[in-house]
C-alpha cells in the first residue's frame, strides 16, 4: 500500500494534481507518469478497478512525498474537496485587555514562525496544544469569536490568511476546528481559513469557494 508522507497534500483541479509540501511551504504542480498515476488512484476510488504501480511514483517516492512505509503517514489521496456552506457569525464585542494581550502574543509568535520556518513549524503549537483542547458548543464558540475579532483592531500587525487563521485556532482551543488550506490555478493562489464542523469561521462564503482544498489540519 502507497502512503502520503506527512508533509505532502494535494488535490485535483479539473484534471491537474497540485501539490503542497508544508516542510518547504511550497506549492507545486505534479506532472507526468506521477500526476497519472495520482489520477488513476482518484479514478480507482470512483469505482475502476486498477492501482497504479509504485514504478509510476517513482519521482514522488525518490523525493520522499510517497512512502511504502505507514509509519507517521497517511492513504494516499487528495484532500476532501467538500467546502463549508454556511458561516458561524459572532456577536459585537468590546475588547478586553487580558484578550488583547493574548492576541498580541499569539500573533507576534506566529508572525516570527511564518518569517523563519516551515509551514509544519508554523503549525507546531497547535499541534501541542491538541491535548488540552475542549468542545465547546456553538454558542461559547461564538463568544470567542467575537473576543477576537474586538481585540484584532488593537494589535498594530498586518492582517494575512495564515498568521490570522493560525492566532484565532490557537485563541479558540477547540478540537473542532479544521485550518484548510486551499488553492486556485487560474490564476494560481493560495489562500486558508478556519472551519467548525462545515461552518465558515473567519472568512466569507463566496471567496473561499473559489479555492480547492488541498489540506485540512486538524491535531
């Protein structure tokens, strides 16, 4: 059986395979008998019978995104492509300052890792954090959505997708809560936000429809 190494996602974009390796934080199209085969495995689940053989990763086996080895990976196969159809609204809040100063925290913390690492560097605390996460239920949730987003406005640090999704997923500590990443090919453009259970987080509904997604984090 074929695995994903860790670091390696990636999904179908009418008939093209794009890939996203969280070690490099790159994206990248798949081409050739590795981009074939990957879309074999696509066809395989939708009800044809052949697998392709490893022979046709081989470019993806030698660079280490494809592994026969289970250990610490996962199937091989495109993200779920499934995007939120409705979005979790928040009420309006005045900010507190013990929020504000955690936010700043957060922020700056994961402003300094998206600056000197990985994307997989970038994502470690949430990682950490997985054992001291709670359900919450979705009026709670919607509370500390409104805590953060009074408390942004006062944290004097440019707004961007992935230091955003990464501060409010660490600010809401629920188990959850899935940061999706997404791509589009024409033109290409990345872009991520959060999701709770299908509902849109920090986001609207019609820009996030236009990316495919291509990695769903959850701990």
């Amino acid at each position: 059986m074929l695995y994903a190494a860790p670091h390696f996602h990636y999904c179908v974009i009418d008939g093209r395979i794009v890939g996203l390796d969280l070690r490099a934080a790159r994206y990248f199209f798949v081409r050739g008998a590795s981009a074939d085969a990957l879309l074999r495995l696509e066809a395989v689940r939708d009800g044809e019978s052949r697998l392709p053989d490893g022979e046709a990763l081989r470019d993806l086996l030698k660079l280490g995104y494809v592994t026969y080895e289970s250990s610490g990976g996962r199937p091989l196969r495109s993200c779920a492509s499934a995007l939120a159809t409705s979005r979790i609204e928040w009420p309006r809040l005045r900010p507190r300052g013990p929020d504000t100063l955690l936010l700043l925290w957060r922020l700056a913390a994961t402003r300094v890792r998206i600056a000197t690492g990985s994307l997989s560097y970038v994502m470690r605390p949430i990682k950490k954090r997985v054992s001291r996460t709670q359900l919450r239920d979705i009026q709670t949730l919607q509370e500390h959505l409104g805590r953060f987003f009074a408390s942004r406005p006062l944290v004097p640090l440019p707004r961007s997708c992935l230091l955003d999704s990464v501060a409010l997923y660490l600010f809401l500590d629920d188990a959850r809560v899935d940061l999706v990443f997404g791509v589009a090919v024409t033109p290409f453009a990345a872009h991520c936000w959060l999701e709770w259970d299908g509902h849109l987080l920090n986001d609207e509904l019609d820009y996030v429809h236009r990316f495919t997604p291509i990695m769903r984090f959850r701990p």
